[in-house]
C-alpha cells in the first residue's frame, strides 16, 4: 500500500491526495490573510479528499481480495513488473 500517486503501479492499493484540495486552503488562508484574519486563527486542517487506486495483477499474484466497493470506486493501474 502507498499514499504517494507515483507508486500506484507498484503498490497493491493506494489512496493519494488530492492536490487542488491543499491549493483551494492556501489560496483560501491567503484571502482570509488579505482580508485581516490572524493566521493563527487559521485551523490547519486534514485532507478531506482523495484519490484511489488498484493493481489488479498485483492483487491477483498475491492472493488478496478487496471489497468490492473499494474495486469499483478505484481506478485500476497496470503492473510494470
């Protein structure tokens, strides 16, 4: 498993960021900023979005079965090994 996009086809299973979703925060910290709000008010906040993958060969070679909801909710990528 991994959290980093580019493992996704080396890893059975990777559930990555969202990038767009830290820019929306620092573009939205920076008009609050702007605006006269204390940057120590600003929450620091947890990812919320994210993107998931599979590698059905690797899933197969190493006998592992994920839900089927995960399955269908995740993009597929192919091995290179």
């Amino acid at each position: 498993m991994t959290n980093y996009d580019w493992m996704v086809d080396y890893a059975m299973l990777a559930v990555t960021k969202v990038a767009e979703e830290q820019g929306e925060w620092a573009a939205e910290s920076a008009l609050a900023i702007l605006n006269g709000e204390n940057p120590s008010h600003i929450p620091i906040v947890v990812n919320r979005r994210w993107d998931l993958f599979v590698n059905p060969a690797l899933l197969d070679k190493a006998h592992v079965r994920l839900p089927r909801h995960l399955l269908q909710k995740a993009v597929k990528v192919g091995s290179r090994g």
